[in-house]
C-alpha cells in the first residue's frame, strides 16, 4: 500500500512524535542533547543486532508476567518451551521483524512503486544543517561506537560551520510526487551524484539540526510535522530534529514500520539518554580534526535539477501553507477518573470525537483509529471503527436531546460505547476487524485482473473508505507530543493522549475543515461527559 501510493510522504503519511524535555534543564542544551541522544540511539543499535534487545511483549497479567522473577527464570527456560511459559502466564510475544529497518534504510522513489533500501555495513551518520548535508563515522571499524567527546566534537565543528544555505536545497526533492521524485533522482545519478546519494541513502540515521528555538506546542508541531522542506531527508527511515533550544522529535517514514517500533525506540533513547548521559553540558569536546572527519557533501546540479528543486519547494510551500494544527488539553480529569468510573479511556476520548463532530456538522463520519497487530508474524495495524450505533445513539442523546434523558440513562449509553469499543479493539488487535481483509481481497483482485465484486463499487464502501476522522494515540513518558495531517482534503488528523489526570489532542485540517471549533466542541463533549459521569446535569 505504501510503497505503490505516489503522493508525497510529507504530510500525507510520515507523522512525528517529540520527546520530553530532558529532565535536568541544562541538559536540554542542543549540541549536549543531540550527542547524547545519538549515543543512545547508537547502543540501541548495537544492541538490537547483538540480538540482546529485550523481545516487546503484551502482557494481559503485568502483575504475574511484567517482573524481574518472571523475566529471570523465562532465560532459563531453552527457547523450544519459552513460548509455553509465556503464555502460561498471558504474556504474548509481539512481532518485532519492523526493526532490522529502523537504522540505515531509506525509501527509495521508483517509478510506479517505490522500494526499501538498507545497507548494515555502513557506519556514518548523516546530518543536516541549514539545507546542507555532513557526514562522518559514529562506529569504527572494530563496530565499537566512536568515543562520544569525539562524536560532540564532529557536531559541534557542523553547528560552528557558517556556510550559507544552498540555492537549491536537495532535501526539497524528498516531498515531490514519488514520480517525479523518481524521474529526478536518476537525473541526480546520471549527473554524478552516485556516490552522495549513497552516502545518504545508507547513513544509520538522519541528524536534523535546526537554527531556531521552539515557539509553543503549535509551532512545534508544524516543525517537526513538515518543517521548511530543506533540512529533513523525508524519506529516511527516521529523522531526529533537535531545534536551538533542545526540542527533540522522531519523524518517521511510515512504509517500513509503524508507530509501536518507533515508540520502543524512542522511549530507549529518552530513558538512556537522560539516565547515563555520555556527555554533560561541561564536557569538552576532544581535541580532534573535526575537518578532517567531517565530510561535507556536495552535489552536481543541471537546470532540470534546479528547476526541479525550485518546483518542488514552491509545491511544498503552498501546501503546508494550508495545513492548521491546534492543540487541546482538557484538565479536568483522565484516565484515573475513567478507570474508576469502570470505563475505557480510549472509549470515552473516541466517544467526544463523535459527539464533537456530531455538535459541528451534524452528522456522523467514517472514524479510523489505528490498532497494532504485532501479536502476529509480520503483523502491522487493523482499524478500529470508532463510529458505532452505540455512539450514534449517545451522541445524538447529548448533542440533540441531553434534558430528555436522566443522568443514569446517559450514564448506562457511556458505558454501552465502552463496552463495545473495548470488544470492538480486541478484535482488531487479534486479527479480527474487516477493514484489512477487505483491502487484501481488493489488491488480490486488482493485481490479477479480476473483476471486483460490485461490493467495492458501492457507495457504503465509498463512505467509509473516506475517513473524515483519523484518529491514533501512543502513550509513554518518553513523549509528549504527536501528530500527523489529515488523511483526505475535508477530514482531521487526530493524535491523542489520556493521561493520568488530563487529555491532551493535537488536531490538524485544511481548509475544507474548522480545527479551532472542532476542539471547542471536543472540550464541550468531554465536559458534558464528566458532568453526567460525576451525577450533574449537562451544561447548557
């Protein structure tokens, strides 16, 4: 599905995720912070391809499965029965196959679909810096990462160097058509650049050091979302921005893995890195020819090229300039409060989703939120569809009706959407939902040339293909922030967290959609909810 879509990857599919600030605020500066983070993520690596990495588990009795006494005797056990012990006390081994990918791969643009590259062998990192592209060794030839004084030294020689930015900043090609990217990126080769391109397509990873500081959560969000186009390489496998003030975020590309990799990845980062820091804010770098480690590439560009770049910015420009993200945080209660009201969090949170749209558009719409289905081999997400008759029934209830209904009967339609949304949720994770069976029968047909069913012309399946809301949510103390653009032209990009004693939503639309009074409605939903679920009357 990825790899054939020809849209560019910007906005349309590659989300982000921002980390937490580090705890100790000096360490928050952007040369100690970009050091330590790379190092951690460095020994992720290393530990990963040593086959050390502890195996991601979905563990249905934590306070049986989730311990050091469990987790010591399991090791003892030969790996032939491990899985036996495992479940015995219901825990799942989940899939991890996505992550061989995490480090030096790159999507790569083709003509009609694009392809996975990854080269395990290199050991440089790729950094970007005002548009333009550096590189130098993080792992000798030993495999022993670089001395991390030695890894400050190459980046602070990169944020210290005063060269302009590029006329015609290359990453800009990274956001085109996969098409045209495809016909311009054998321009690039056939211009001389092959060797660069290497260089950047097999990197471990991508650094992305911006100039400027973090204005608030808005501004953060269009930052790590889309940037200015120039100093991300967007179809990396991942990129780590680190702003002038020490804002971290992974975005990713998305056809290589999902959300769940990503997260693992970044809650080691954060714990490593904020734990056992390599470097402090008074290290000094070592005394090393930066100039000489350090490789600053170039690339040889004709007209086509440069026209290329020129058309692809101004494409880019004009489309981000109609994307609007705004951010809520509802702090009357959370996941605490939920919880003891026997109620799914994630429910009550997709449930004011409905309400809210319901409340502006009066209508109810096509709902995707994303389920992992890592329980599987080779498993990636099934949809849950939040949109049910039991929020229809609800939402009308409170948006239409809420004084013809006592508190307890609107209680009792709460706890119904719950209870459903939960079923409706271990379904997908178990493999369950229709959405992703659909979608294969579809590509089977179509790829062999058979006829579709009239079921797949039909306008139901029209409707709920559209998805208006578009809806995921990630939790970890490692982040505090996430999001992506919407999913078609009149929906919204919904990413969200329930906290334990707040709600957060970062929300983003063009045009054909109004973010600011989706959010008021949100906020009214959740407090029409709070209200019955404390025994008051809804809010007029």
């Amino acid at each position: 599905m990825y790899l054939r879509a020809r849209e560019s990857v910007v906005l349309n599919f590659n989300p982000f995720m921002a980390f937490s600030p580090d705890p100790k605020a000096e360490y928050n500066d952007q040369l100690t912070r970009a050091t330590n983070m790379t190092v951690s993520a460095l020994r992720f690596l290393k530990t990963l391809r040593a086959g050390l990495l502890e195996p991601e588990v979905f563990h249905l009795n934590p306070s049986r499965s989730d311990t050091q006494a469990f987790k010591s005797f399991i090791r003892f056990v030969p790996s032939s029965l491990s899985w036996f012990g495992a479940y015995m006390v219901n825990a799942y081994p989940l899939d991890m196959s996505q992550y061989f990918r995490l480090f030096n791969s790159t999507r790569l643009p083709k003509r009609d679909r694009d392809e996975l590259f990854t080269d395990e062998k290199t050991r440089h990192l790729l950094v970007l810096r005002n548009g333009n592209f550096y590189t130098f060794d993080v792992i000798d030839r030993d495999g022993t990462i670089m001395k991390p004084l030695e890894i400050q030294a190459h980046l602070k020689y990169i944020l210290s160097d005063s060269s302009a930015a590029p006329a015609f900043p290359l990453a800009c090609l990274t956001t085109e058509n996969r098409d045209s990217w495809a016909s311009l990126r054998q321009e690039l080769l056939d211009c001389g650049n092959e060797e660069a391109l290497r260089k950047v397509d097999s990197a471990i990873f991508c650094l992305c050091l911006d100039d400027s500081p973090i204005k608030d959560r808005v501004h953060l969000s269009h930052t790590m979302l889309h940037g200015d186009g120039t100093n991300r390489w967007y179809d990396k496998s991942f990129n780590l921005i680190l702003t002038k003030d020490g804002t971290a975020a992974i975005h990713f590309e998305h056809s290589w893995g999902d959300g769940v990799a990503v997260l693992r990845f970044q809650n080691e980062v954060f714990k490593d890195s904020t734990q056992s820091p390599t470097v402090t804010p008074q290290s000094q770098p070592a005394a090393v020819d930066s100039s000489m480690a350090v490789q600053k590439l170039t690339f040889k560009l004709n007209d086509t090229l440069k026209e290329g770049i020129t058309k692809a910015k101004q494409k880019f420009d004009a489309t981000v300039k109609k994307l609007t993200v705004e951010i809520l945080e509802f702090k009357r209660g959370g996941k605490e409060f939920l919880k003891k009201q026997n109620l799914s969090p994630d429910a009550v949170v997709q449930l004011a989703f409905q309400m809210a749209f319901l409340q502006q558009y009066g209508q109810t719409v096509a709902t995707y939120e994303s389920c992992s289905t890592a329980a599987f081999k080779h498993g990636r997400t099934e949809t849950i569809r939040p949109a049910s008759i039991y929020t229809k029934s609800c939402s009308e209830a409170f948006v239409r009706e809420p004084f013809k209904r006592s508190t307890a009967e609107l209680q009792q339609m709460i706890a119904e959407c719950s209870k459903y949304h939960s079923q409706l949720t271990k379904e997908a994770a178990m493999g369950q939902g229709f959405d992703r069976h659909l979608f294969a029968l579809q590509y089977l047909g179509e790829s062999t040339g058979m006829p579709l069913p009239d079921f797949y012309q039909d306008q139901a399946f029209a409707q709920i293909s559209h998805n208006i809301l578009s809806t995921s949510t990630l939790s970890s103390p490692a982040v505090t922030m996430g999001g992506f653009a919407p999913v078609v032209p009149d929906g919204f990009g919904i990413a969200y967290r329930v906290h334990a004693n707040f709600i957060g939503c970062s929300v983003s639309s063009y045009p054909a959609r109004n973010v600011h009074e989706f959010l008021q409605c949100v906020h009214k939903s959740l407090d029409d909810m709070f209200n019955v679920l404390e025994g008051k009357h809804i809010s007029k």
